[in-house]
C-alpha cells in the first residue's frame, strides 16, 4: 500500500508542477511581469509548500531531523539536480541574468551566511530564529519584485523608473 501511495503522490507531484508552471506563465503573461519575478515568487513558493508541510508535520511530530533533512536536501538538490538537469535538457543552456548575478545569487549568498549563527547557537532552532527567518523569507519576494530591471528600454534618462517588475 505504501508503495501505491508514493506512486499515486509522484503522479499528482508530476501533473501540480505542469499546472503551476502553465498557470504562473500566464500570470506573468496577464499582469506583464517577468517571468524572472513570477519564478521567484510564485513558482518558488508553490514548489515549496509541499516542503512546508512536511517540515511543520515533522516539527509537530518531534521528527526535527526530517524537518531539517528536508530543508538542507531540497536546497542542495535544487541547486545542483535541477538547474544541472534543466541547463543539460535546455537545448542552448539556461541564460543567467544579469540582474540574477547583481540581486538574487548576492541575496540568497547573504541569507545563507546568515543562517549559520542560527544553525550553530545551541544546536536548537529557537522560535525567535525561526521568525527572524521566516521574516527574511517574505523580504525577500518584496525586494525581488520592486527591484528587477524591465525589460523596456527606459524613456527617462534618470533610469529610475526602469526599476520595476514589469516588461
């Protein structure tokens, strides 16, 4: 039985991640917002609620281990599995971003780092830690949203009104 449930949980897994890729295209279609932004928010919350779950079900069950197994195997996976995967499948690589270079890898290396006095403080991930943390996370969308240069070519030349998250 529990081998039909992983089954049943993959193929469902596989069809929601079509869904939400398809649905959060035509979000950033409708509302004229790059799909860079739309990755970084939407998607990026949307693949990562399943682990949400699973990390407070853990928390909840005393299971910390899974919990925090979870969240360190997901973001290594997700660094090195599927951008090494999807860059082998894409057909010319995948396209880096100048603005990724310049705000998001320079942000996700900060929150890194500063996550390790959190990691290393009595070997517990206290609830303040945790909201502190959680905080950062809602910043973060914030700061990607309002600061990723359009794609437009700008009509100004102050270059402000450029900073904006749409085409």
């Amino acid at each position: 039985m529990a081998i039909v449930l992983f089954i049943a949980g993959l193929v469902l897994l596989v069809l929601g991640a079509e869904a939400l890729v398809r649905g959060a295209s035509r979000l950033a279609a409708v509302f004229g917002i790059s799909p860079l932004v739309i990755g970084l928010t939407v998607v990026a919350f949307g693949t990562s609620a399943p682990e949400l779950a699973v990390g407070i079900k853990a928390a909840l069950s005393s299971q910390a281990g899974i919990a925090l197994g979870n969240v360190v195997g997901s973001n290594l996976f997700n660094l090195m599995g599927v951008l090494g995967l999807s860059s082998i499948a894409a057909p010319a690589g995948i396209e880096v971003s100048t603005a990724v270079i310049r705000l998001d890898l320079p942000i996700m290396i900060v929150v890194s780092f500063a996550c390790l006095p959190v990691f290393f403080t009595g070997g517990i991930i206290s609830r303040r830690e945790g909201a502190s943390c959680s905080g950062t996370m809602w910043r973060t969308p914030y700061t990607s949203f309002w600061r990723h240069p359009t794609t437009r070519p700008c009509p100004c030349s102050a270059q402000r009104c450029c900073i904006s998250p749409f085409r």
